[in-house]
C-alpha cells in the first residue's frame, strides 16, 4: 500500500510539473529554426524524395549552410504570405558524392512561409514546395496572440509595443512571455500543494494504522437474582 501511494504521488508531481512547463511555453517564444527538405537528385533534376512520408520538417535548430563545393551552386528563396522574399540560400546538391541519391536541403525558417522555390545552377525554377501548413503568421493586419503572434515573430501584424489582446482577455500591460511563465509556475505551485495533501493523507493514514487498540474494559459483574431468598 505504502509503494502504490508514493508511486501516485511521483507521477502526479511529474504530470504537474509536464503541465506548468507546457503552459509556459508559448508559440511565439518560438523565433528561430530551420526547415529541413528531404528531396531526391538525378542528374540535374531535382524532385521530393518518396522514401519519406513529409517532404519537409521543422526542427528548432538555427539555420546552418552546408558545404558547398562547386562554383555555381542551387539556391532556394522562402516566399512568404504577401508573396515577398523572405529568406534566401544556397546549397550544393552534389555533396552526396553521386549523380543521383537522397539530400537534405536546410533552409532558414519563417513564421509567414508560404512556399520555398528552389532553383538549378542554371537560375531556373526546377521545384516549389508549400510550407504554409508550419507557418503561425498569417500577415493579415491583427496580431492574433492566441496563435503565437508577437512583434519579433511576426512584425506585420504586430507592430512593436502595439499587441492585440485575447478576445476573452482582459487588456493587460504584461508581455506575452511573462504571462506564460507566470502560468507555468502557477501550475506548478499547485502542484506541490497537491502532492503535500496527498502526502499528509498518507501519513494520517499510516499512523492511524499504527495506533495502540483501546484497552479492553473488564466485563461487570452479573446482577443478583431477586428470586432467590436472603
């Protein structure tokens, strides 16, 4: 019984703990990172690799060229909503030591992506693929705080100082970052008071177990029989 109470006290100190650190984390903390394109070379063309189920992912890495070997590379520009360059690089498709096989493009992320276009040595268009599916920003003139907007992620709808509340929100001075982290450390406050009530309960529970039963009163005497004779 001991080891089951302490084992539920653990794992609901532990999913707290998950809970708080979640809620602190907010989307539009989230300003930098790169995508990563699994494409497929053969001689000069270039196509999305098949042996993966997504084309692209987004991990949360900065942005690193790859070597680069030749003197006339391929390059790519991420295109955002308003259909404007955002980001551009290059990359060297024949680093896989072949004429054909599978390569991994890294790309600057970018939270109004649209679509990336990558282009050959020769200048010319040979792939585009939308990236809207992982973008946050939606450049439509609000700055929507539900959806990770900010002024440093997304400078089109927010502009600096100038953040649109939450409709069910009421306006406050608070940064978006501080509120999360405020929230976060709420939850795990609330956390620890649970675990210690759960903790009290159980040693309630133990020492009642461990108290000394009553002593036992001794049994009376019989009442005397009023029919029998002085």
């Amino acid at each position: 019984m001991q080891n089951k109470i302490i084992k539920i006290v653990l794992a609901l100190f532990i999913t707290t703990f998950a809970l708080g650190y979640l809620v602190s984390a907010e989307i539009g903390d989230y300003n930098a990172g790169s995508y990563v394109f699994h494409l497929y070379y053969d001689n000069g063309k270039l196509v999305a690799d098949r042996d993966f189920k997504f084309v692209y992912d987004v991990i949360p890495s900065d942005y690193v060229a790859g070597p680069i070997t030749t003197q006339f590379p391929y390059r790519g520009e991420v295109i955002n909503i308003m259909g404007e360059i955002a980001e551009r690089f290059q990359f060297d498709p024949h680093n896989i030591g072949a004429l054909k096989g599978g390569i991994s493009v890294n790309a600057p992320y970018v939270a109004d992506g649209q679509k990336v276009i990558f282009y050959d040595n020769q200048n010319q268009p040979v792939l585009t693929i939308p990236v809207s599916d992982s973008s946050f920003c939606n450049d439509d003139g609000i700055c929507n705080v539900d959806r990770g907007e900010d002024s440093s992620s997304c400078p089109k709808d927010c502009k600096q100082g100038l953040v649109t509340p939450l409709p069910t929100a009421t306006p406050t001075s608070s940064t978006g970052g501080s509120s999360g982290l405020l929230s976060g450390i709420l939850y795990t406050l609330a956390g620890l008071v649970l675990v210690g009530l759960v903790w009290w309960m159980f040693k309630r529970h133990h020492n009642s177990n461990n108290m000394p039963l009553s002593p036992s009163l001794p049994t009376p005497p019989a009442p005397p029989n009023s029919n029998n004779p002085v």
